[in-house]
C-alpha cells in the first residue's frame, strides 16, 4: 500500500522519467531535485493533543515519515523493536515505563534509532539522564514549536541539540550509551 508521500513520490519520478527501486524508503525532493532517503520515525508521547502537534511539526520534513505511535513506555519499546525506526521522539513521563527507562530498553533492542527527548522537564539531573542513556537531542515542550525542527535537523546531521531555555549547563558532554 502506498502513502500519500509514496505516490507523490512516484508521480513526481515517473514526470522524471526514473524510476525509485523502492518507493516507501525514498522521496523525490522538489527543491534539491534528486531523491531522499526517507526516514521512519516513532513518537512516544501519552497526550493525544501534543503527540498529534510533534506528528504535524515533523510531517513538514519532506523525508521524514511518522511510522508509529506510542502513548506508553511499554508500546514504545514494543513499536521500536518492532519497526526500528530511524529516530524516536519520546516524552519523560509516559506511563507504564517512563521516557528514561524507554530509552534504555530501546537503545538494546534499536541500537542504531536516534532519540529524541521532548519533555516538560528541564531539570539538569533528568536532562543529563536522558543524554547517559543515549538521547541526542532534549527539547523541552514549551520551546518545541521552535526547536523541534532545529533538534531533528542537528541530529540527522550528526549532531547533538539541547533546548535554548537550557543552554548554558553542561549536558552534551555526558557520556552516553549512544556513544553520541
């Protein structure tokens, strides 16, 4: 079955005369007119109304494709084994298993999907946490209109991204179980 995304996608490649060998991992930009690897991503987030924002937020990244939801610690760690998404975006307090306790299980089971945190807390100790445990990126909820894009944009390239409200403290240079 395709996507809207998918179809577009082969529209636009047939229009070009090539042909993508698989459609639902590439996407013809029409900006840079070439194709992009598309990239599957995970939300992990308990309040419908803001996990449907970050899907919004992220469905304006041309490559990136929202695979699956979460609304629970355990779901997300299920999901990330199951669909070993690219990246996963997960919030500190879910409930069953908290962000953290996600992460850890994920970072065995996906050891090679990025994560995400995008959280209401900004508290040093949970953010140097949520780094120890492999995150590359913590964006906190207030701040997520704005730093969303900027933290998938530094961690797809390789980069890690901390919230402007926390700037200033030392959590990029925590050892992590990433290796980031």
């Amino acid at each position: 079955m395709f996507t809207r995304r998918s179809t577009l996608a082969l529209g636009l490649h047939a229009i070009a005369g090539e042909f993508s060998p698989d459609p639902n991992r590439r996407v013809f930009n029409v900006e840079r007119g070439d194709w992009m690897e598309l990239l599957r991503v995970l939300v992990g987030e308990d309040y419908l109304p803001f996990r449907r924002f970050i899907c919004s937020v992220l469905e304006r990244t041309p490559n990136l494709q929202v695979i699956g939801e979460a609304s629970a610690g355990i779901e997300a760690v299920r999901k990330a084994e199951e669909l070993q998404p690219n990246l996963i975006l997960l919030d500190i307090g879910l409930p069953t298993l908290n962000g953290i306790e996600a992460a850890r299980q994920i970072r065995k089971l996906s050891p090679e999907s990025k994560i995400i945190f995008v959280s209401q807390e900004s508290s040093a100790d949970i953010v140097k946490e949520a780094f120890r445990v492999g995150a590359s990126a913590y964006v906190v909820k207030t701040k997520a209109q704005i730093d969303l894009p900027a933290a998938v944009d530094a961690v797809l390239g390789g980069r890690q991204f901390v919230s402007v409200g926390l700037l200033g403290k030392n959590f990029t240079d925590v050892p992590s179980a990433s290796g980031f």
